[in-house]
C-alpha cells in the first residue's frame, strides 16, 4: 500500500485557507482580476492575504504585529521591489512555514476591516 505525502504545496495551502475563508460573505476573491492579487482575499473591496508568485503567504497586519513576527524570525516584511527595507504593514512568509496560516489570515482580515471603517 503506497502512503500518500503529509507533505502540501503552498499552493493547496493556500487554496485550504481561502475556501475556510470563503465561508464569510464580506470575504471576497476576484474572478477575472489578473496579474498581482489574483488570487488575493479581500474584505469591503481592499486587499489583506495573497500567494505571491514565489509562493509566499503575504498578509496586511499592523506595523506592530508585523515587527513581531520579523523579529520571531517567522516572517519578512515584503518588499515587492527588493528596494529599501519593505512595507511597514505587510509581512510574507515561506512556503515551508511552520506558523499557520489560518489564524494570521483572520488577524489580517480584521485588521484591514477596522482600518476601511475608519474612513
């Protein structure tokens, strides 16, 4: 009998995360959106969880919280254009994080949820 891999890509991952996410309708995913955030979480129109193209998780969260995890050594500050030290309220992490995703998702969703309210 073969075993079947415990082992997932950051792709199916993904995948997993966003269709629990799914599940709440102020949740949205685009349908014909190409290029950057195609395959991007969002909540009321803005942007808070996306797979890049090198397979890396990246989240919108507080500058603080994003501070934390860098200096847990569980994430980087994503730095689209590989210029100056990154974005303060982004953070990615690998494909081959241990951290779950799942949790820092909902936290990012909430964050960026609160900050479209304010305006």
């Amino acid at each position: 009998m073969e075993m079947k891999s415990l082992r997932t890509t950051p792709k199916l991952r993904y995948a997993r995360m966003a269709k629990l996410l799914l599940r709440d309708p102020t949740i949205t995913q685009p349908k014909r959106k190409k290029g950057f955030g195609s395959s991007g979480l969002y909540t009321r129109g803005k942007l808070f969880a996306a797979l890049s193209y090198s397979n890396r998780l990246i989240l919108k969260l507080p500058e603080a919280r994003v501070n934390e995890i860098v200096a847990w050594r569980r994430g980087k500050r994503w730095n689209p254009r590989g210029v100056g030290e990154g974005l303060k309220e982004w953070v990615t992490l690998s494909p081959s994080s241990k951290t779950r995703w799942l949790p820092l998702a909902k936290e990012a969703k909430k964050f960026v949820a609160s900050k479209s309210r304010k305006r």
